[in-house]
C-alpha cells in the first residue's frame, strides 16, 4: 500500500456556525477533533449581540466539548443598528470577542435583526478601526430587484467599498467568497483586508445545485456560481496568498428542514472539510500550499499565533468512509458529499 503523509500545523476554522442545545453538542465534536480554534458564528436565535449573550454562548459551548479535545472557540457580536460601542469595545479589550459580523437583515439565514442603515452603525465601525477590531461581513445585498447571483458583486461596489473608503484603517473579512469579483476584490485591498473561502465553494457549482434533480443539501448561501467562479476561488485558495482563508461556513441544519417546500440554506461540511481540502488542493498540485491556507494565513491576519500542535493528512490507497450523516436527538444532519471518492484522513499529533 503507497502512503503520503503530510504534516500541517493544526488548522483553524475561520467562519463556523454550531448552533446551540442539542445541535451543538452533536455538531461540535466534528470540529474541535481537528481544528484548534474557530470563530463561532452569532446568528443564533436570538442572535449573540452583548458581550453578556457572547460570555453565555461561549460558557455552553466549552461545556459541550467532549473530554481530550484542545479547542478554543472565539466569539464574535452580531452587529445591530443598537449595537453599543464601549460594550464592544470592552468585549475585545478582556479578549472575549475576537470580531464582529455584520449582516444585511435578511441575507441569510436568521439574519433578521441585521443593519439595513448603514448610517446607523457608523460610530461603531469606527470604534473598531480605532481598536483594531476586524469587522467580518457577509457580502450580498438583499434588495428584491438585485438577482441572487449578482448579490455578492453589487455588494462589493455599493457597500463594501464605499465602507473601507470611509474607515480606511478598518479591519474587514470578507466572508465565504463565491465569485470571481470577490477574488478580484480582496487581492486589491491591503493587509487589512482578507477573506474566507469555503470548502463546498472550491467544489461545487451552480450546476451541480440544479441540474439533473434539486441537490438540496448544496444548498447554500451565498448560492453556488457558475464554473468560472468555482475555478477563481481554486486559485486564490491555493495560491499562498495570505489574504486568502479557511472559513468552513459550516451550517448545521436538521434534513427535515432542508429536504421540504422551503428549505434551509447551510451545508455541514466541519467532519470531512480537511479530506475534501486534501483532495482538491492535490487536484491542483498545491499541497504545499494547504498549510499556508487552513492554518498560517487565518492566525496571521487576526494577529494570532498559529496553533503549536501539528496533524498529519494521510492519503492510502484505501477509501476513506465518512457516514452520509450525523444523528441528533431530533433527526439527522447530512454531510457534504463532494462527489468524488476521499482517499485522505486527518491523523491527529500523538
Ligand atoms: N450560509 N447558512 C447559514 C449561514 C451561512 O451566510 C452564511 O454564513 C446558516 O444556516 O446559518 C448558509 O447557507
Ligand atoms: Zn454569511
Ligand atoms: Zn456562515
């Protein structure tokens, strides 16, 4: 049997949702056996706006993690039009909020109580450029006459930039990347800008959602483009630059809510992302670049250190067989099926 063996400091999740209750404690084993830590996303409901419902959060979900795993979860607030801004401010200080997400209300899921005036959350972004707070966005607009698959480019011109033109020494992430605009757009910031590219999205494209029958588990938000997009954030990822980052956009949904009239946006993809992330950046001829994007790149923009342990990716010429789903108390979560065989597994340090 031929083995390849790569060893990579331990990666980080930069954009993961793990719910809360019984979802949580199902999904988060599937995260904190790999990764060392993850920024956990606000969008509860209701969503993490305090530093008091951050502290909250963060308490349970220490408390759901399963014995031997080392795993740091770093909060973040939901940005609101009443958000205050010495609390935040006092949140970063004592380190128990490591960013903020802002969402257009109703851009994605559970995102009703995001900004739909700007103006309104002007002294607070101000606040964070002042502290060094990054501010990490979900890049869609959300009006109605605006088609789901231009959302992400007319973000970029009508908020995005008139947002780092006004604060110039923001900090800004932009979010789960999905088109060639948004690869385009990150290259040409500076150090403060940065972005994260998931998993499904270097996998999946429009077609793969629609044709031949509904795929509702690639159901996702931002939606899934067309090829040339897919192929743009293949080469950003695997390029080594380091505005370019691991952020699964993990989302958790029960399947009797995916698989219905109207079904729930988020693909669950925490369990086998670093076998996927192996296999396509192997399909580019870029493992040495794997590191750089799943564990050096994320710790390096947020000002962290990397994680000091280390796993090793193994590639056997023997399939690796992850379950098609993972239980719940209420029903099943499917996992991401990238549609090829995995040959890789993740082998945690001894
Ligand atoms: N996208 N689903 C969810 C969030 C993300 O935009 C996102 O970050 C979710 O279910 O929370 C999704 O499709
Ligand atoms: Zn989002
Ligand atoms: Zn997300």
């Amino acid at each position: 049997m031929t083995e390849t063996r790569l060893t990579i400091r331990r990666p980080d999740d930069w954009h993961l949702h793990l719910r809360d209750g019984d979802m949580l404690k199902s999904v988060l084993p599937s995260t904190s056996a790999n990764f060392g830590r993850a920024i956990i996303m606000p969008n509860l409901v209701p969503p993490v706006v305090t530093s008091q419902d951050a502290e909250g959060y963060r308490d349970r979900i220490l408390a759901a993690m399963p014995e031997g795993h080392d795993f740091t979860p770093l909060m973040t607030l939901y940005l609101t039009e009443t958000t205050d801004a010495d609390d935040l401010e006092q949140a970063a200080k004592s380190g128990l909020v490591t960013a903020v997400k802002l969402y257009p209300a109703g851009a994605t899921t559970n995102s009703q109580s995001g900004v739909r005036d700007f103006d309104k959350v002007a002294g607070v972004l101000e606040r964070m450029a002042e502290i060094g707070l990054p501010l990490l966005v979900h890049g869609e607009v959300t009006t109605p006459d605006v088609d789901i698959f231009d959302r992400e480019a007319v973000f970029i011109e009508t908020v995005l930039d008139p947002i780092r033109r006004k604060f110039p020494k923001l900090k800004v992430v932009m979010e789960h990347i999905t088109t060639e605009e948004g690869v385009n757009y990150a290259r040409s910031g500076g150090d403060n800008l940065g972005a994260t590219i998931t998993t499904h999205h270097l996998i999946i494209n429009r077609n793969d959602l629609l044709v031949g029958g509904i795929k509702p588990h690639f159901y996702c938000l931002p939606v899934a483009k067309r090829e040339k997009h897919r192929l743009a954030l293949r080469a950003a990822a695997t390029s080594g630059d380091a505005r370019f980052f691991l952020g699964t956009d993990s989302a958790p949904h029960l399947d009797q809510n995916k698989l219905c009239e109207c079904g729930c946006a988020g693909i669950f993809s925490a369990l086998n992302t670093m076998s996927c992330l192996a296999h396509v950046f192997e399909e580019e001829g870029a493992l040495d670049k794997l590191e750089a994007f799943a564990s050096l790149n994320g710790p390096a923009f947020y000002g962290m250190a990397p994680n000091t342990t280390n796993v090793d990716l193994v590639k056997t010429d023997e399939k690796v067989v992850y379950p098609p789903n993972i239980p719940t108390p209420e029903g099943p979560v499917t996992l991401f099926n990238p549609g090829f065989d995995i040959f890789w597994k993740v082998e945690n340090e001894k």
